[in-house]
C-alpha cells in the first residue's frame, strides 16, 4: 500500500498543477490517468501518462464509459497500478477526484474541493483527511483489474 500511496501523492501533485494551468486559461483539465509498470532488474517503475479527451457536450460522461475506456486500455498494457483523476462538480463547487489500484488488491480514492479566483487556485482540505479504502463501493478503475485477486499480507 505504501509504494502505491507513493505513487498516487506524486500524480496528485502534477494534476494539481494542470488543474491549476488549465483554470488559469480558462479551461477544464481532461481525466488523466497513469499506468505505472514494475519492470524486473530496475530500480525504478515505467510511468506513462494519459489524457483522456472529453468531447464537447460530454462533460457529463458516464464513469461506466470511462471505467470500460481504462479497463480495455489496462487488458492490452497490463499495468501493475493505474490512477486516476478527474474533475467533477457537487453542490458545493469543483472537486479533484482521484483513485488507486493496483493489481495485488490495494484500492483508494481521494476528494479535494478547491475555489478558483481571478489569480489562483485555492485547494481546501482534502475530504476524509486524504486517501481512503472505498470498501465495497465500486471504483472506476475496477474493472480494469476485475480478474485481479488480491494476494494476502506477506504472500
């Protein structure tokens, strides 16, 4: 879990900054999503990251669409972990929304309302105290590893 903490802290901070530019120019941030590989023999993973391009009329897009688009992705790439980040709306202003998982069962999901001005971008506290397990709430990023079984502490 703490390797995908890792993982995921380090993608919230790029999104923040992009969310943060695209605000700036007057635009919405499209979904992103990183596939990080563990290769064998490297000290360091393989990262590459997406945007996922949201027509115009679609800003409302069904996280089933999205959750199909990433799951088709990850059965041709095998990811060892995928995050994933968007923008969304609730009653009360804009919220980044994020999610983990990666392949041995770790799931988590994080929500930061923020505020725009004229000049920046205002994060507030993250909802929840930060990163959460969704329990049996299903995420979008699931059905990417659905034949994934999760591998016991230790194992």
């Amino acid at each position: 879990m703490e390797r995908v903490l890792t993982f995921a802290a380090r993608f919230l901070e790029e999104v923040r900054e992009d969310i943060s530019r695209c605000k700036m120019e007057g635009s919405d941030a499209p979904p992103m999503i990183r596939s990080v590989h563990e290769r064998p023999g490297h000290a360091t993973p393989e990262y590459r990251t997406l945007t996922i391009p949201i027509p115009d009329g679609y800003g409302g897009l069904s996280p089933d669409v999205l959750s199909g688009a990433i799951a088709k992705f990850a059965a041709g790439k095998k990811p060892d972990c995928l995050l994933l980040a968007f923008e969304a709306e609730n009653g009360d202003g804009p919220l980044l929304i994020a999610e983990a998982r990666c392949r041995f069962g770790t799931r988590l999901f994080w929500m930061q309302p923020y505020t725009v001005t004229d000049t920046r971008v205002e994060w507030g506290e993250p909802l929840n105290h930060g990163w959460n397990d969704p329990g049996s709430e299903e995420m979008i990023l699931d059905a990417a590893f659905s034949s994934a079984r999760p591998v016991a502490a230790g194992a």
